[in-house]
C-alpha cells in the first residue's frame, strides 16, 4: 500500500493507499487534553486506543450502523473509508460529568433521567463550542437533514454501545461521535474514533475511571485502564 502521509493529528497519522476511497489510521501514543494544552507520550497508549476503536466501530458495522472502519491491519493501524469531514461532534451523555456538569451546577457523574444530546462545533481554536441547529446550518457545517442523520444514528450507536459494554461490566458514560460523508457514496457514516479517548467508561462494579479522564485529572495508570477496557471487550 502506497504509505504518503495526508493528515497528522495530535494522537493519529491517516494515510493515502492506493484505493483513493480508502485511508490507513495509524495511532500514535501520544494523549492530549484541553485542546492540546496537556499532552504526553504514554508508552502502547496507540495500540489500545487502536484496537478498541476497531472492536467496537466492527460492532457498530455489524448492527447496520455505518462506520468509516473496514478492518484492523496490525495493532496500530486499521484501515478506513475516506470521508470528507463534517465539523461537528455529536455527543450523547448517560452522565454528567466534566465541563457540562460544571456549567449545570450538578454534581460530577450526575445521572438523570434522560440520556442528554449536545451538538458541538469541531473547532478546535473556538473550544469546541456547544451549538444548536439552526447555528450550525447558519454556518453552513450541514443541512437540517444532516443534522437529523447525525443524531439518529449517534443516539441508536450510542444505546448499541451501551448495551454491548454493560455485558463487559463497563458503563458508558459519554460517547463523541464525528461523522463525515464517505467519498465513494457520500452517505454520512461515524468518523474517527471510539475508545477511551473519546467516550467516558466506568468499570460497572467499583466505578473506576477507565478513560481519559485518569489523564486529565491526574489519576495516574492511564495505560493499564485502557488495556483493561480491551481486556474486557476480548473476553465478551
């Protein structure tokens, strides 16, 4: 496969093959959090993040949920549809926690009723802000029938998820999910990633952090939190 670097993130290489509607993902083990302003080097942190997004974007592709994920090639790279970014991040909450508790006055691992669904701007110099719809067709980021797809297919992943990771004995807390339209058919799929960098994770039992979370808080042993994640999917 022709390996010419297109796009380096802060935590991922993509690389161009030879099928232009194709892409490898290569993850690199590097974490960042608050948009880059902490980040550091963690030792496999690529290879976990790699195969448990690989678990459970292949799940998603068995439920009927469309994922830009074709298959793992190696423990860090997996090989993916291209897609044209949408900038937008949609983001489905079992719990409050971090900055969205914080704003609502509520204790961190509030747990309401209802799941909860924020529409964010992927921008990475404005914060990643909160918009609503009629914003974000204001801007011209998608149409209200994107938008509709968008949360549709975010909200049945994000309970398909949740399902799946109870029978590991991990709660979902939160899910990002990024889409893009895939350059082959140009339906909306999910993008990116799902691991513990982009969705919070409990152990269901002790209620242990398994996610990003022990970065940006300081909890320490990121790494065996992310391989227990794997750990438990692999068992499943």
């Amino acid at each position: 496969m022709n390996k010419e670097l297109i796009f380096e993130g802060n935590e991922k290489r993509v690389y161009a093959t030879e099928d232009p509607n194709q892409v490898i993902f290569h993850y690199k083990d590097v974490v960042v959090a608050y948009n880059n302003v902490k980040r550091a080097r963690l030792r496999r942190k690529g290879v976990y993040s790699n195969q448990i997004s690989a678990f459970l974007l292949g799940y998603l592709n068995d439920c009927g949920i469309p994922t830009h994920f074709i298959r793992l090639l190696d423990e860090r790279e997996q090989l993916c549809r291209k897609i044209e970014l949408i900038p937008l991040e949609v983001v489905v909450h079992k719990r409050m926690c971090g900055t969205l508790a914080t704003k609502l006055g509520v204790e961190d691992g509030f747990k309401p009723a209802n799941t909860v669904v924020d529409l964010c701007y992927n921008n990475d110099e404005l914060g990643d802000p909160l918009v609503n719809s009629d914003q974000a067709v204001a801007l011209g980021l998608a149409s209200y029938d994107d938008l509709e797809r968008m949360f549709s297919i975010a909200k049945e992943a994000g309970e398909l998820l949740s399902r799946l990771l109870a029978k590991a004995g991990i709660e979902l807390v939160d899910a990002k999910f990024e889409f893009g339209r895939a350059s082959d058919t140009g339906e909306i799929i999910i993008s990116d990633e799902l691991s513990p960098d982009t969705c919070r994770m409990w152990d269901a039992e002790s209620g242990e952090r398994l996610d990003k979370d022990r970065f940006r808080l300081d909890l320490g042993d990121v790494i065996p939190a992310y391989a227990k994640v794997l750990e438990k999917l692999e068992a499943l």
